[in-house]
C-alpha cells in the first residue's frame, strides 16, 4: 500500500506559518489519505509540548489551516532490519506490545492512547545511563512513529 504525507500551513499570528507534515499515512490513494485526515488530527490535538502544535492551538481555539498539500511519499525504510516487533497484545483488548530484540525492552500500550498507556520493561539489566535509556526509548517510540503512527494516537 502507498504512503503520503499531508502538509497544514497555519498562520499563527504576526505573519508567521507554522507547517505541519504528517508523515507515512498507509492509504489506498490521496482521497483515502485524506479522509484519515480528521482521524489523525484528533490525534494531534490530544498532543502536548511539541512547539509546533502548541503554536497552532494557540493561534486560534479552532485552527484552519491555510493551506494543504498532499504528495506520494516512500514508503518509510526499516530501523536495522529486524530490530523491532509489534504485535497485538493478546492479554489487553486494543492493546500493542512493541519489542526492541536488541535491547530487550517491551513497550506495552493501548491504540490511539500511546502517551497515557505506555508501559516499559526492561527484559535484561536496564541500563543505568539516564541518556541512554532515554536514546533507547526516543528510537523505539521515532519507529513506532514512522512506522505505525496511526496506531498510536
């Protein structure tokens, strides 16, 4: 299945844009993108500290984007063939279990509520370096993003 990415250009005052690339929406076509389009920016609403939407929500209660556009991308190439695994969790109703094979870490969380779900274990000694489980978690949640981010919020 084909991949686009949708653009949103806001005006958010002063005569400043704001745009906003929501990348690797799996559709059938360009009008199967854009009606996950509602989908995907309810999603983004529910989204916190990340400059660019906080400068859009406060532009307006209701934001308009002034201008759209919706190109064919590639599909998004894998991390490291093989290095993560995403599987439906058979114990939780809409639940994900996301494995990280090389660093033995588990992410559990349930569908469209990634960031009030999530889950972390370490199947091996986690490592005792804050940055690096901290690299470890932003590599496995840039995967999920750019891999299966219509599954996460």
């Amino acid at each position: 299945m084909p991949y686009y990415k949708i653009s949103l250009t806001y005006n958010v005052g002063n005569g400043d844009e704001v745009t906003l690339d929501i990348n690797n929406i799996e559709a059938k076509n360009q009008a199967d993108a854009l009606d996950k389009l509602p989908a995907l920016l309810e999603r983004i609403d529910q989204m916190k500290g990340q400059p660019q939407i906080d400068a859009i929500k406060a532009s307006s209660p209701n934001p308009v984007p002034k201008k759209m556009e919706i190109v064919p991308v590639p599909a998004p190439p894998p991390v490291r063939e093989g290095r993560f695994i995403l599987q439906r969790s058979q114990n939780q109703k809409n639940g994900w279990v996301c494995t990280d094979l090389d660093y033995k870490v588990v992410v559990t969380f349930i569908a469209h509520h990634f960031n009030d779900t999530k889950k972390v274990a370490f199947l091996k000694d986690a490592p005792t370096d804050y940055l690096e489980r901290a690299r470890l978690m932003r590599e496995l949640g840039d995967w999920l993003s750019e891999n299966h981010n219509e599954k996460l919020f």
